[in-house]
C-alpha cells in the first residue's frame, strides 16, 4: 500500500529534465506540493494528464504549490517531453525506481510501469490526499479541491 494521509514525505534525490539534481527537501517542507507519478512519456493518457497540469500550472502556483511529476523514464525522454509540450514544472528521471519504493506503489506489469497516482502535500511535508485513478485528467481537479481545503 503506497503513502497515505498523515504519512511524511521521506527524503529523495533525482535527476530532473534538465539533468540537474533535485532535492526534496527544497520544495517538501516548504511549501505545499503535488507529487504525481505517471507510467511513460509522450502516452496518450500521460500527455493529457501533464497538458492538464500544464494548463493549470497557474492555479497551483496561485495556491502556493510546485507540481512535480515523476515516472521511470529517462532524464533525455523528459526533455523531450517537457519541451514538446511546454511543461512548466518539474519532472523526475526515477530510472531505478527508488522513489516509487519510498511512496510504496505498488508494482505494474511486473514493475516495468509507474502507476498512475497524485499525492498532495502539505506545507510541513505530510501527504494530506491521495488520488489514485487511471483516469488521467481526473488527478488536476482533485489536486486542486484538496489544495483549496488545506487553505481554508
């Protein structure tokens, strides 16, 4: 069973599309955060899922949020896809699947694929709502409901 409310976010490193390292501890902790884990780049359902956070971007940015997505594919597959697609936000390259050990997802097609899953985070790092749905476009307004009621 993956991370569930109340649960702390633990420590993490990875590479992002830039190439660059990233740090959990610089965004989890220290402001609210969507953490959503996806199965591949440049999908059909992967696309929607990104373009809806994309055209959203704002409305968490407005909450205080980073929106951060993470799946197994490589740092140069997320290049690809961030600039395909006008990405604004973070992407992480969780090529050997330590990350989706650490969030406890459970194992796809023998663990060749990320499942699809949002994990909203509040601002002192605690998971505060999980959405785990195949419907892609589902997890933006949900993120987004959850946000607003940590706000309130």
């Amino acid at each position: 069973m993956s991370l569930t409310v109340g649960d702390s976010v633990p420590y993490f490193e990875l590479k992002d599309q830039k190439g660059e390292l990233f740090k959990s501890d610089t965004v989890i902790g220290q402001k609210p955060a969507v953490v959503y884990f996806y199965p591949k780049d440049e999908t059909p359902g992967c696309t929607a899922e990104a373009c809806s956070f994309r055209d959203n971007y704002e409305d968490f940015k407005d909450l205080g949020a980073e929106v951060i997505g993470i799946s197994s594919d490589s740092i140069g597959s997320h290049k690809r896809f961030a600039q395909r697609h006008r990405l604004p936000f973070i992407l992480l390259a969780d090529t050997q699947k330590k990350v989706q050990r650490l969030f406890k997802l459970p194992k796809l097609l023998f663990g060749l694929y990320t499942k699809r899953i949002t994990f909203v985070i509040d601002k002192a790092g605690k998971v505060v709502y999980v959405h785990d749905s195949l419907f892609a476009t589902s997890h933006i307004k949900k993120a987004l409901l959850a946000l607003r009621k940590e706000e309130e």
